[in-house]
C-alpha cells in the first residue's frame, strides 16, 4: 500500500515535470548542438541500462525456479522422516513383544528352579544324575544373567532411538518455519519485480526524465541486489540444515542395526535355552511332586528306570 501511494506522488511529479519539460523543449529548440550530442550520449546508456535489467530479471527467474526446485526436495525429505518414524513405531511394538516373552521366559525359569529344589531332597537316589543336572543349572544360570543384560541393553537403545526421533522432528520443524520465511522472502522480490517493471515502463514513456528516473532505478536495483544476497545466505543455512538433518538420520538407521543385531543376539539365546531344556529332559531323571511327596509329573527316563508307566506313577 506505501509503495503505491510512492507510486502515485511521483506519477503526479512526473506529470508537473512533463509540463515544465514541454516549456524547456521550446528553449532546447534553440539550444547548441553539444545537447545534441548529450542526448545521443543518455539514449546510449539507456540502452546499457535496459539490457542490465533484462539480464537482472533473467537472474530472478533462475532463483524463482532453484527456490522451487529446493522446496520440492524438502517435500520429499519431510515424507521420508515420516516413513521413518512409522517404522520406528512399529519395531518398538516389535520391542515391546519381545520383553513380553522374554518375561515369560524368567517365569520359566523360575519355575525351573522351583523343580531343582525339589530334585535336591530327592538326592540320594540321584547322585550321578545331579551333578550332572547342577552342572547344566550353572550354565542355564548363565545364560539367563546374559539375557538379563541383554534386555537392558536393548533397553538403552531405544531410549536414544526415541532421543534422537525426538531430535529429528524437532529439527524438522525449524527446517518448515525457514522454508515459510524463504517463501515469504520469494514473494517479496516477486512484487519488488513486478514493481520494477511498472517504473520501467514509465520511465519508457517519459525518456526525457530518464536521468532522475534512472536515479531512483539504481536504488531499487540496490535494494534487489541486497534481497537477493539475503536469500542466497538463507538458501545456503537451508543447505547446511538438510546436511545435519540427513547426518542424523544416518545415525538412526545404524542405530537400528545395532538394535536387529541384539535382536538377533537374542534369539539366539533364547534357542540356546530351549535346547538345553531338550537336552535336561532327554538326559536327566524329573520327577515333580507335591508338599506332601504325591507324584504330579515325570519323564520317560524316570518311567525307564522305575518300569513303571506315567499313570501308574502319578498319583
């Protein structure tokens, strides 16, 4: 709105100065031929100054389309973060899945040596058999500390996986609200341009103030130029944010590594204990009973060495 009221005044100052030119060119009539020349020599420059605005206005479409292009790409980098963190969503239910089995797995374990107790007071009749089954407790015992710390390492990894998420929403929103100001700053030099060409139009029609007229187009392309430097500066802090937003997530996808090698660690020793637990009823006597010594479970090896069958024994 200030622009144009500015708009407005000089175009009445350029109307009052046309009246006042008319007067000077009835004297200018009778003026020497050295105005002549001067002339010649102000059409020469108007000429330079044209073919400069020109390539200015080129230039400016080049930035209009760069700025174009930079925001596309930024479109299609904030889409990717967001896969990303569906992902993540989803492996952390994957996670949650794991720690319920795994509990389920210390519940096992515990039950496992609620029954180891009970073979101690039977002992005497088992010597061998239990320093064998002792011996594969131990290294069951083992494995489940080597578990337990597993679980909270994995533990620790998602806490800075959400960290960093946490990182990387974040600094996708400032890279949105600098992509908003450049686009406000586009806009900007788009209306300086439209701006520019109204005043060149004018000054077309009124050569003969081409001097003062010109004057104020070096102040105005001044300006330009400065706007321009401007958004050059925020186009290269744009560049050095997306640089640290992809860095980071280059961080988030070897963490995830990381995190599907502990799973893979993981269920590799959840394999080790289910096969030792083949190997304990394949190779050990088991016998459960109840507080008052009433047979409820044994294996085929203890129904091998008693020749009793399982019905016959319990109860």
């Amino acid at each position: 709105m200030t622009a144009n009221i500015e708009l407005a005044f000089q175009t009445e100052e350029k109307i009052k100065r046309a009246a006042e030119l008319i007067i000077a060119n009835v004297e200018l009539a009778f003026q020497s031929e050295e105005k002549i020349k001067r002339a010649a020599e102000l059409i020469v420059a108007n000429i330079e100054l044209d073919f400069q605005t020109e390539e200015k206005g080129k230039r400016a479409a080049e930035l209009i389309i760069a700025n174009i292009e930079l925001a596309f790409q930024t479109i299609e980098k904030e889409n990717r973060a967001a896969e990303l963190i569906i992902a993540n969503k989803e492996h952390a239910f994957q996670n949650e899945e794991k720690e319920k089995r795994a509990a389920e797995l210390i519940i096992a374990n515990k039950e496992l040596v609620f029954q180891n107790r009970e073979k101690e007071k039977r002992a005497a009749e088992l010597s061998v058999a239990n320093k064998e089954l002792a011996f594969q407790n131990e290294e069951k015992e083992k494995r489940a500390a080597e578990l337990i710390i597993a679980n909270k390492e994995l533990a620790f990894q998602n806490e800075e996986k959400e960290k960093r998420s946490a990182e990387l929403i974040i600094a996708n929103t400032e890279l949105v609200f600098q992509s908003e100001e450049k686009e406000k700053r586009a806009a900007e030099l788009g209306i300086a341009n439209k701006e520019l060409a109204f005043q060149n139009e004018e000054k077309e029609k009124r050569s003969a103030e081409l001097i003062i007229a010109n004057t104020e187009l070096i102040f105005q392309s001044e300006e330009k130029e400065k706007r321009a430097a401007e958004l050059s500066i925020a186009n290269l802090e744009l560049a050095f944010q997306n640089e640290e937003k992809e860095k980071r997530a280059g961080e988030l996808f070897n963490t995830n590594l990381e995190l599907n090698q502990s799973e893979k660690s993981l269920q590799s020793s959840l394999k080790e204990v289910s096969d030792y637990k083949y190997s304990l009823d394949e190779s050990a006597i088991i016998a459960i009973t109840d507080q008052k010594g009433i047979i409820k479970k044994v294996n085929g090896n203890f129904c091998k060495i008693s020749k009793y069958s399982e019905k016959e024994l319990i109860g």
